[in-house]
C-alpha cells in the first residue's frame, strides 16, 4: 500500500505589524464572541444558561489577556 506524505512548511515568522494585526483582529473577534453570547444567555433556559456563563467566563480571560497583551505593546 502507497502512502501520501505531506511536505511540511516552514512557519514565516511575521512582521511586528502583521502581529498587532492579528491581535487587534482577535480582540475584535472575542468582543464580538462576548457579545453574542451575552444576547444568547438572556434566552438561554435551564442548563443553558450554565453553559452560557461558563462560555462567558471562558471568553472574558481570553479578552483580558489580549487586551493586557496589546497594552505590552
């Protein structure tokens, strides 16, 4: 039996503009993650709203983090 392998690719590393890019893109992404579930536990009913304040929670440290990341910079 043949197998396929696949070439692996260097990883690039990115322009300290590219990173505040990304950053700012995924502080953009959680606001927006937050917000939508914030809107989701006002419907949410029974178990569901656990799940939403844990997802809430969960959501909050990452926002934090990248927002005491992009103050480092």
């Amino acid at each position: 039996m043949k197998e396929d392998f696949v070439k692996e690719t260097k990883i690039v590393d990115q322009s300290k503009k590219d990173k505040e890019e990304e950053l700012l893109k995924s502080i953009k992404n959680s606001k927006n993650n937050l917000l939508n579930m914030y809107n989701n536990l006002n419907l949410a009913e029974g178990e569901l709203v656990d799940y939403y304040i844990y997802r809430i929670k969960a959501e909050e440290a990452k926002y934090d983090y990248l927002i005491k990341k992009m103050k480092e910079k």
